[in-house]
C-alpha cells in the first residue's frame, strides 16, 4: 500500500520557468511533510518541510503548497535552474509515528 | 554541528556472502536512526528504524537485519546475500540533542552505500 505517490515519474522544463512538482497521500494522520532532492549515488538532502497546520512555506525559490482536503501537495521552484536537475523525493509523517514514509521520486529535468 | 557517516561505499558481494553496513553519527545524542534502501527505478524503503540502544523496529520481512550496539552507531546485516538484496542503502538520523539545523522533525541523510550482489 503506497501512502505516499508521486504519479509523474519524470518532467522536463526549459531554464527559468516554473517546476511543479505534484505529491498525494493517503493518510489522514499525517501531520509533517519534507521534500528532499537526491542526485545519483548521493544521499538525499533537504529542501523544504511544511506542517499540517499552514497551507504554504516558502524558503527562496521553492514553496510548497499543502491541500489537506485533497490529500495532496506540491513543490514550486521559480526560476528553474540546470543545476535543479536531480530527483525529487517528498516524505510525509504521523505525529503519533517515528516513520518517514517517502514517495517514488520525479526525476526533474532543467533543460537550458 | 552534526555528521553521518557510512561505510563502505560501494561494495560487491557473491550471493550468499554476509553484509555488514555501518553507519554513525557525530554532535548529537539520542537520535532517531534509520536505514532506508533504493533499489533501481524505485523509491526510498524504509527497512529498519530505532529510538535507543537495543531498540529496532523493522518494517520490511526480509534476511536483512539491524542493530544498534551504541547510541550513535546503527548497523545493518545480511548473514546471505540474496540478488534482490542489491540497492543503494542510506542511513539517515533525526532528533537528538541538539538536533540538526534544518529542523528537530528534518531527517538528515548520508551520502549511501551501494551494493551489488552478483
């Protein structure tokens, strides 16, 4: 049972337009939600998290957006750069957990 | 500030041969600690987690297994390696005293270890 999907396996944008990328859960419990970018053979590193409690963080170019009614959020990078070009993880949490639950990734692809 | 450390990083085994990947973490005390595998054109699974010493909740039935000997040491093992066994495995920590800068909740990665099992 995936809880966490990421339904795009791969996107291409051109440089300095705007990257959406899309994320559903399953889990009503879930209260905590990270996006991490993972480049090939390297560990995942840490973009930007948001709470159940807001509806949008924002932290330079990348603001997620979280829709609890849909189940669903999102990552936003304006302006796209080649260097985003990596694969993009989002994760979810329960407060009554210690698990991180992770979706299959969406390989971005920045074309310049 | 905080570090994690895994090794080896790459590494090739026979099938049936043992596993022994480590993993610790350096600045901080009590830590959540975690292994998580990729394997090719999948997601990140989570196999193992631990709150404490001797404490390891596994989530996937497999012949893989975990330990965790000291508070910021988490080891993962194999005593026979299977095919599907190949991946690349990471090891992440969260929590602790301190926590990492990125946030108490952030769960923080390291750069992995891939394993191939011919």
């Amino acid at each position: 049972d995936q809880q966490v999907k990421q339904n795009s396996p791969s996107l291409s944008v051109q440089e300095g337009r705007i990257s959406i990328l899309n994320c559903d859960y399953t889990n009503s419990m879930f209260d905590y939600f990270l996006w991490y970018k993972k480049y090939p053979a390297e560990g995942p590193t840490f973009l930007i998290s948001i709470s159940s409690i807001k509806d949008k963080n924002e932290d330079g170019r990348f603001t997620v957006f979280l829709n609890k009614s849909a189940k669903h959020l999102s990552l936003h990078i304006v302006p796209s750069q080649p260097g985003d070009s990596a694969v993009y993880f989002c994760a979810a949490k329960s407060s009554g957990t210690y698990k991180y639950i992770f979706g299959t990734g969406t390989r971005l692809k920045v074309l310049a | 500030s905080q570090t994690i450390h895994q090794w080896p990083a790459t590494l090739v085994q026979p099938v049936g041969s043992p596993l022994s990947l480590e993993c610790t973490v350096e600045g901080t005390s009590n830590p959540n600690l975690y292994w998580y595998r990729q394997a090719a054109g999948r997601g990140l699974q989570l196999l193992f987690y631990s709150v404490g010493i001797g404490q390891i909740s596994s989530e996937v039935p497999q012949n893989l297994s975990a330990s965790r000997p000291q508070d910021r040491q988490f080891i993962l093992s194999s005593k026979k390696l299977l095919l599907s066994d190949s991946g690349f495995y990471l090891c992440a920590w969260v929590g602790g005293t301190p926590p990492a800068s990125s946030g108490a909740n952030v769960l923080t990665f390291g750069a992995g270890s891939r394993l191939t099992v011919l």
